[in-house]
C-alpha cells in the first residue's frame, strides 16, 4: 500500500492565506500577543514559529518576555494591561510555566474575548456546552486534517489516544458534537492493542515517542499523530513514521503535520476575535 503523507505545512499555508485576505478587510490591523516567563529554548522556538506565522497572515504579533523571577502579580498585572491595548485580539501564554506559578489565575486573568488558546475556565466551560467561538486549536487542527480527507467519518472506527485536556478530550467532544461515536484509550483502558488494532482512524496525542507501529494497526488506517516528545534532543511523535508506511494509508508526520495547522487555527481564532470587535 503506498501510503500518502498528509503535507500539514501546505494545509497552514492554505489557511494563512485566507486568514490574510480577511485581515485585510478588517478596518484595523489585529495584534495578537505571546507571553514568554523563562529561557527555555523550545518555548522560545515556538514563540518564533508563532511571530512568523502571524506576520504571513498579516496580524501584528508582540511578544513580552519575563525572567522566571517574575511573581504571580507583576505577571497577572502585564495581562491586564494588555487586555486593554486597542486592537488587542489574542493573548496567550507559552507553557509550561515555572512551577511557582499559579497556571490557572495566570490563564484566567486573560480575557474571555481575548483567550485564542482556549485556556480559561470560562472559554474552556463554552467550548464543551458548545457556546461562544473559540476553540481549542490542536483539536481543532486534528479535525481540519481528517476534514481534508473528505471521508465518510459515519462508517469509521475512530479512536482518541489520550485524555489530556489540551488535545484529547477536547477532540473528543467535536467528533461525539458532530453525531460521531468515539472510542477513547487512556492509561487505564484495557484491551487497548485489540481497540487500536480495529480502529479505522486513529488521533494519538500521548506523548509517547515513536509508541504505534506498524504492526499495531490493520492495514488502511489513518494515522493523525498530535503527540509530540523528544528522542535524542530531537522532536517525534507519537507514530513510528517509518514503520506505518506501507501500512497506512494516510499519516500526519510530526513535525510537519499537526503542528503547522495548530498555528494557523491559532490565527484563525484571533481572526475570529478582531472580526466580533469589528
């Protein structure tokens, strides 16, 4: 079986694009804003991924970057000044945060209206009683891959690797929203080589570095790979690329397949915001 790659930088792209085209009817330019407590390198990395894509879709991106030092007030002070700042249309902060940091009263100190990543208790609440707009976007990213696929999901297995609050139960919730039954596999499932082995499509986010093979699947599933870990001081997913091909039908890589189209529902959602200030 010839097993075709699913190009997450070319469905980015596509996306940018058309987010671009809608920035340009706006009557402001919307700022969207990326918050960095620390030096660590990867954090730091995204941080970039996220200005160069924002740039490209003509949002203007600022960064503000505190020494791990900072306290809890002077951090939550910035985020209410920022919530402020006109044109103001996204505000996230990078985890993971240093561990002396409250994460929830920092995420939601950010405004309802302003929080593109989803984070906040009251955006978080929306999401999963199906209100309000924004949404998680690496979950929403998985369902714009297999969406791409054009497939008849009604007649697919389909099964979540992982619970996790950032990918796999919010995934999760916009499948069983569209009318779709889902089998879910945490830490505590049973019989979950029989349950990946049967699955049509399977939506990994567990972290695992390199966990599903090739020979743990049947042949002509789809493979969407959201877990990302590092092997070696390098980034893999949850998927042994090079054993599922043959194997596969389709597979999101990592890097290179959720990844990119996160960032760009990332900019969707900030779009999303400037255009309900409009």
């Amino acid at each position: 079986m010839q097993t075709q790659i699913i190009d997450g930088i070319k469905i980015k792209n596509e996306m940018l694009e058309s987010i671009k085209r809608e920035v340009l009817d706006l009557p402001f330019v919307p700022i969207f804003c990326d918050i960095l407590v620390g030096n660590d390198s990867v954090s730091a990395s995204y941080v970039r991924i996220k200005s160069k894509n924002a740039t490209l879709a003509g949002i203007k991106f600022r960064t503000v970057e505190f020494k791990d030092t900072v306290t809890i007030e002077e951090l939550i002070e910035e985020i209410e000044n920022l919530n402020n700042v006109p044109h103001m249309c996204g505000i996230i902060v990078q985890l993971p945060l240093p561990g002396n940091l409250d994460k929830r009263r920092v995420l939601d100190a950010i405004l309802p209206q302003l929080d593109v990543d989803c984070l906040g208790k009251i955006n978080s609440e929306n999401f999963y009683n199906n209100e309000g707009e924004i949404g998680y976007p690496t979950a929403l990213a998985c369902l714009k891959i297999i969406d791409s696929l054009d497939l008849d999901l009604s007649k697919k297995k389909i099964l979540v690797l992982g619970q996790g609050s950032l990918v796999g139960l919010p995934v999760t919730h916009l499948f069983r929203s569209r009318g779709l039954e889902i089998t879910t596999i945490n830490s505590k499932t049973e019989n979950s080589d029989i349950l990946i082995k049967e699955a049509d499509i399977i939506i990994s986010a567990i972290g695992r570095g390199k966990f599903i093979t090739g020979s743990m699947v049947k042949d002509g599933v789809i493979v969407i790979d959201a877990g990302t870990s590092e092997d070696n001081g390098a980034v893999v997913g949850d998927v042994d690329l090079e054993s599922v091909l043959g194997v596969a039908s389709f597979v999101s890589p990592t890097p290179g397949g959720v990844g990119p189209v996160t960032v760009a529902m990332l900019l969707k959602n900030v779009l999303q915001v400037a255009k309900n200030k409009k």
